[in-house]
C-alpha cells in the first residue's frame, strides 16, 4: 500500500462518498472507511476493458444475450458482464424516466416473439423471431395525461395590505378530472408572467406533493412595495405529466395600517338608543372597546377577536345612558403574526 494522503478532496469513494483515501501503487485509490478500490481521473471515471470491448457488451446486450453467455464470448468474468449490463439498464432506464412519468394508472407490461422457424433453436434463438413489447390499459386507465390540471381559488390575504409586511397567497390545483396525475408543483409571478418553471415556487399546504388535489401556498414579502400600490399576481400549478395549468391572478392593494384610524368610526353620532363602533384591523385581532365620560370614569368596556380584513363592530346599547359626551378608546392587538398593534380615541356624543 503506498502513502496515506488526503488527495483531492472533491474526489468520493464511490460506494460510501467519503473523500479521504490512499493511493495505491497501480494508480487506484483505496477509501479509508470502507476499503473500495476505485480509479479516478480528471477526464472522468476510467474503465480498463477499453472502448472496443466496452461496444461488444454493449451490442450483446442489445442482442439481448444473456449476461453469463456474453462472459463467455468475450473471455470476460460473469460478474464483469453482469456489472455492465445493470449499467446499461440504468442508464436506460434515467433516460426514459421523464416520459415514464406521463403514464398513470395500472400499466401491464409483457413481450412476446413472432414469426420464425418452428424447426431448429426455440425460443429467443429461433431465426426470424421479432421480439414485441407493448403495453396494456386496464379498465380504462393508463393512457397519457396531456391535459393541465385546474387552478382555482387564488386569494391574497390581507387584501388590502393594511400595513403588513407579508402576504399569504393561496389556490387550489386539481387534476382528478384532467388526467389524474398527482399535482408536482407551482409558482407564482409579480407583475409580469414569465417563461413556464422560471417563477417562485409555490408549497403544498401539506408538505407533500402526493396527490391529484393539492392546497398550494406562498408567504410574499410586500415591505418594500410603495404604500397605495397595486400589484398582479401570477399562479399556476404543473402536474407529474409536465402539463401546466393557465395563469390566474389576483389583484393586491398595498394601503392602509394594521388598525387605521380613518377605518375607525361610530354612528350614528349623536347616538341616542344605540352607539355602533366600526372598525377594520389588518390582521386576525383581538380588539378592546373602552368608553370613558368626561371625568375620565369608565363607563363601558367590551372585547372580541377578529379576522383579518373583515369589518368588526360592537354595539353599546345606550339605555339607561344620560345624555352627556363620552371619549371612547379602541385598542387592537394582533393574535399571532408580527404581533402589531393600535389604538385610537374620538369622541361619542349621546341624546336623549
């Protein structure tokens, strides 16, 4: 065994990937963890059958002789042709795979051989033999899904932003009516759709693109968009055969806070049997009325939660409530999220 170095680094062994090893007298390295011997070059991976040999197994196999026969033939060992032809099969196998992927279903697959001369060698030795492959449907399924699958349900959310700083988009992909390939993925664009695959990814709500339904999500940083913009944003969804479904877009408004003042209101105001509080909060919220009177006693309080960018409101029955002016505070803290919060005080006349 010759030194122990550590010899290029982005070299791997290639039974376990580890990169340290030796080199050995004839050229060849050994891996230190597990012992694999194997060559290694800067022009790739070196094989010392030599190109002629390599192209003999390479056509027996097409000839569809037997691993162990074509051992023979060449004066090579069983387990040299029999390494070789499983690297035949995979690589034919990577090669065919993208196209593989377009059939769904329940596929049968066999072969069989026709014509020949029924005297003589039988079997796959019998002259004029043609072999046939093919593959079978069953109960209506296995054909070739070229068809997009359904994207529906594309919602922004909150829409307007009101001052956050991420937006949530959210759709619906559906290929059981379309092909019924399982959903692969999607993505979305700003403003300008581009080429199919060159967007921002879009997640599978739960974690896994494993089936022909699919909930597809994406958080959306807006903090740098200009308050009071408008953007478009580009969805679709591919599925496992490679179809991508059209765009569909929503339409984001970036404006207002996460509790605006100018949203906050009551009316009617002068309030006489009824004072109803109106509010919009930019987040999943909970929210606090306090009503002071002038002397600064309390004389009302109410809370409740709220979902983003729908209206809230609380309703202070104002019976048995003198005539008089009263300060009322409205304080919102979201549940969650980047935890923002606000307030705002106006004043409520009341007669009676």
């Amino acid at each position: 065994m010759a030194d122990s170095r550590k010899l290029d680094r982005h070299v791997k062994c290639p039974r376990c990937n580890y990169r340290y090893h030796y080199r050995c007298a004839d050229g060849r390295r050994k891996c230190k963890r597990c012992g694999k011997l194997f060559t290694h070059s800067l022009r790739g991976p070196r094989n010392r059958l030599g190109r002629d040999r390599l192209d003999e197994i390479a056509r027996l196999f097409w000839l569809g002789v037997p691993a162990v026969r074509a051992a023979k033939d060449l004066g090579l060992h069983r387990n040299t042709t029999y390494r070789h032809y499983k690297r035949l099969r995979e690589r034919i196998a990577a090669d065919r795979e993208a196209q593989l992927s377009k059939l769904h279903g329940h596929i049968e697959a066999d072969e069989s051989y026709f014509g020949g001369l029924r005297k003589g060698k039988r079997g796959r030795g019998a002259a004029g033999k043609i072999p046939v492959f093919g593959l079978l449907k069953c109960g209506g399924e296995g054909d070739i899904d070229e068809d997009p699958p359904e994207v529906t349900d594309v919602k922004a959310s909150p829409n307007p932003t009101f001052g956050a700083d991420v937006v949530s988009l959210t759709c619906k992909a559906d290929d059981a009516e379309h092909g019924g390939s399982f959903i692969a993925g999607g993505e979305y664009f700003v403003n300008d759709a581009e080429q199919d695959g060159e967007g921002m990814p879009l997640t599978a709500g739960d974690g896994d693109f494993d089936d022909s339904y699919e909930e597809l999500l994406a958080l959306i940083d807006v903090s740098g968009c200009a308050d009071g913009s408008t953007h478009i944003l580009y969805v679709h969804a591919r599925d496992a055969a490679g179809n991508w479904s059209p765009l569909q877009s929503v339409v984001v408004e970036t404006e207002g806070d996460f509790f605006d003042p100018s949203r906050a209101y009551v009316w009617p105001n002068p309030a006489n049997d009824a004072a109803h509080f109106a509010f919009t909060v930019g987040g999943d919220a909970r929210v606090e009325l306090v009503v002071y009177d002038l002397a600064g006693r309390e004389v009302h309080r109410e809370r409740g939660e709220f979902v983003v960018g729908t209206p809230g409101a609380f309703v202070w029955n104002l019976d048995g409530v003198a005539s008089d002016v009263f300060i009322f505070r409205l304080a919102a803290e979201e549940i969650g999220g980047m935890g923002r919060s606000g307030s705002v005080m106006k004043k409520l006349a009341v007669v009676r």
